[in-house]
C-alpha cells in the first residue's frame, strides 16, 4: 500500500482529489493484504501520466480509451483510473461512452456492488456512499443502486457475483439474485473467454460448491456465450452438461447424495487447483444419460462406462470453453481413469502403471498425473459415499508411490545411457528397442535398474548378435 499511498499525495499536491478504491479497499477491511491495488483520481490520464514521469516511476497507458494508466514503482503496478460516468449499448461487457466527471460518488455508483464501491483517502478515511461496509460486516453481495440497470450494462457482473459468493463465502441479496436471472439474455453477447476466466476464478475458490451452486441455481450455467473465431461468432454453451446431474438419483446402496450434490462434495473435497477442480466437476459427467444409465443384476440404478463417455465429453467441454491444451489433457485423462482404482497387490500396480506410462512424456509428468488421480479417487470416496473405505486406496496409495520411487517406466530413469547401448549394438531402431525391454525385465523383476545389471544384460545382447 505504501507505493499508492505515495501516488496519492503526489495527485493530492497537485489539487486533485486521489483515493485507493475498490477491492483493495475491501480486503483491508476484511483483515487481508490487498495483492492488486486500484487508484481512482479526479486528474486525467494525461497528467497522471505526467506526474509518473516527473517522480520518475515507470509509466504504461494499459487503457487510455477507458481513463485508466499504469503507474509501476519499485516493480509493483498500480492502475490509476480517471473518474468517470459510462453508458453501455450492446456490448455486454464494455461501455459504448466514457465521460469524465470530478465527481468521486458518481463513479462509485457505476461500480459493481457496494463492497467493491468504497474508496479511502491517504488517512485511511472510508468514502462509503453505498454502505459497503454494512454488506461486507452482513456478508452480502448486493448491487449498487438498481442491479436490473448493473447486469445490463455488463453481463459479466453476474459472474462476478457468483464469484465473490464463492471466494468470500457471502449470500447474494434477494433483489440482486433475482436481477441475474433476468437479465441472463445479456449473457450471450459475453466472449466465452471473459466466462472461462470467471469459472476459473470460482472453481479455485474457497467456497467452491456455493459457487457452482449458484451457477446451476440461477440458470447462468445453462446460458450460452460468443465465440469468434477468424472474425465470425457462434454461440457456444457454458455448462449445460452439469444441469441433468441436479436431483439425478444414485444407488442408494453406495450414495447419500444425488448426482449434482457428491459432485459439489467432491469438488469441494479437492484443493484450489484448477486441473483437480475441473476433473473433478466433470467427473460423473456423463451418469444418468441414455447409453450410460441402467440397472445392474440387483435391480439398482448402475451406470457403466461413464468415465469414458464422460471423459469424451470433458474433452468437449474444455475444447469449446478455451481451456489451456495442458489442462484439457490432464481433465480428460482423469476423468477417464477415475474409476480405475487397482487392486493394493504390487504386480497388479505395476501392470497398472505400465499400461498408462505411455500416455505420458516423463517420469515427472506421469509422476504429477499419479498424485491428481490419487488426489481425487480421495474426493470421490469422501463426495457423499454411504460407508467411506479408504483402505484400499491408503494401500494401493502406498505401493503405487514406492513403485514410481524405485522401479523406472522411462528409458531416462534407466541407469544406461542410449549412447552406451549404441556403441554396442550400432545406431537405429533396436537401441530404443533393447532400452524398452529393460524396462520391461526390471518392471518385472528379472533385472536391477544398477549400472552393473544394466551392463551385463547389454553384454550378452552384444554376444548374441554376434553368434546370431
């Protein structure tokens, strides 16, 4: 706060009025340090501009269309917005006109929602026209002023929301709940980027299933979004997926909940990591639907071949919401393997592992995919399971990670060298071929990844090659 604290009084010696504003505001009062700090002046961008260069700090216009620059000092970045009053036409997200007033209240009152529009001068004095202070002690996301008029002007606020009500745990007031569903027709002009970033920032919350609740409840899960790709736009689904799990029934012999709900308990169960969060929620993704959905030999609700279905439509699901290809991979993967489980015998873990090995590219990568499957085969027996046994996981959990400690499924984890096996055996094809049955013999116990058994298995090799 300190380098904001200077730029204020640098605007305040020049007769304009200077606040920090916004979310920083917020999470001081909450008791936590602000990571991004926002500054709101009555100065233009011009001399806010002006007055960096003069201090010497490091100046960015980052959005002069919108009043806004970028003040860096000592390496940290301050946005340094001009007040300003807006109008909104049929961009769902950014404003059609931007005017610039001296009136601190008037800018207050465009902001989102009144624990986002508070602002504080360099003695710590509040400027709380909304009474954001009173939602913030409630824990209450309320809109400032008219929510109809808040989530028309830009539809991401309703995201933002749900947002909020998933990081700070916060109930959203009735009127502004009820304005989200309404206005759920602006959706469809928001970029599915914009969306994405939003559902990125509400599955890694704290409050994670209050978040996705809150999706499913006001319908914004169900809505669609734009996607422009090589200048045309098509419409794309958020999360149309996860409505059919709400109220889907399960196997009473093994589940207390209903589908949505142990998905949200195993959600929830997981860490803020956005790859075991995501698999997570697209998990059982594809139970109850037709193809999937049966009754085994007992007569009970069953449905088999899930996680393949399921992982084929997470694939699609990361696909069309732009996730990072790394991420999407790894979903899919998980998704798909969530129900496999290997018996706690060594053998049976080591065919286990060889048989997924390939998929990956290094022990390091094959070694994280482990520990996220570990990670949520955890959360899914804890998602609402009617006599939670852990114990074949805790032993298969034990075996599996001494396996991948001690016994290699890479030719680089190898106590040879390829090099080495090519000054014997020549260049080409068989070097990598020799190397993949060492794997194999020490995967099955007949070798010792040690230099010396490697050595010797590679000297009779030679031999018999020369003799054949």
């Amino acid at each position: 706060m300190e380098g904001a604290i200077l730029i204020l009084k640098e605007l305040e010696k020049r007769g304009f009025k200077a606040y920090i504003v916004g979310g920083a505001v917020r999470d001081k009062l909450m008791g936590k340090i602000p990571q991004d700090v926002d500054i709101l002046t009555t100065a233009p961008p011009g001399v806010v501009e002006e007055i960096g260069k003069r201090s010497q700090w490091k100046v960015k216009g980052v959005g002069r269309a919108f009043g806004v620059s970028l003040l860096i000092l000592d390496g940290k970045p301050y946005e340094v917005a001009a007040a300003r009053k807006e109008s909104y036409g049929l961009d769902s997200h950014r404003p059609e006109k931007v005017e610039y007033t001296s009136n601190i209240k008037q800018d207050l009152s465009r902001r989102d929602f009144t624990i986002n529009s508070m602002a504080m001068d360099t003695k710590g004095r509040i400027l709380d026209p909304f009474n954001g202070r009173d939602d913030l002690e409630k824990g209450i996301i309320r809109a400032v002023g008219d929510p109809q008029e808040r989530f028309r002007e830009d539809a991401l606020r309703s995201f933002r929301a749900v947002r909020f009500a998933a990081q700070l745990g916060f109930d959203i007031e009735d009127r502004t709940l009820a304005a989200i569903k309404t206005c759920r027709d602006r959706i469809a002009g928001l970029s599915v980027e914009r969306v994405r970033d939003e559902l990125i920032k509400i599955l890694i919350s704290t409050h994670v299933s209050k978040g996705l609740g809150t999706l499913v409840d006001t319908g914004l899960a169900g809505c669609i979004c734009r996607c422009t790709e090589n200048g045309v736009n098509r419409e794309v689904g958020i999360l149309p997926e996860i409505l059919h799990l709400v109220d889907l029934p399960q196997s009473p012999r093994y589940h207390t909940l209903d589908g949505f709900r142990h998905t949200l308990a195993v959600v929830q169960n997981t860490p803020p990591d956005i790859t075991l969060r995501t698999a997570a929620l697209l998990h059982d993704i594809a139970k109850g639907l037709p193809g999937i959905r049966t009754r085994n030999k007992r007569g009970e609700l069953s449905d088999p071949g899930h996680h393949r279905l399921g992982a084929e439509m997470a694939e699609d699901i990361m696909k069309r919401l732009k996730f990072p290809q790394h991420i999407a991979r790894r979903v899919v993967w998980l998704v798909y393997n969530h129900m496999s489980l290997p018996e706690p015998r060594k053998k049976t873990v080591i065919r286990w592992l060889r048989k997924r090995a390939p998929q990956f590219k290094s022990q390091d990568e094959f070694s994280e995919a482990i520990r996220q499957l570990l990670i949520l085969f955890r959360a899914d027996i804890g998602g609402g399971m009617r006599d939670p046994d852990y114990s074949r996981l805790e032993e298969s959990e034990v075996i599996m990670l001494d396996i991948i400690k001690t016994i290699p499924f890479y030719q680089e984890e190898l106590h040879i060298k390829g090099e080495r096996v090519a000054e014997r055996l020549g260049a080409g094809p068989q070097v990598g071929r020799f190397l993949n049955s060492l794997l194999e013999r020490i995967q099955s116990g007949q070798l010792s990844n040690t230099e010396k058994d490697l050595e010797d298995a590679l000297d009779r090799k030679f031999y018999r090659s020369k003799i054949l």
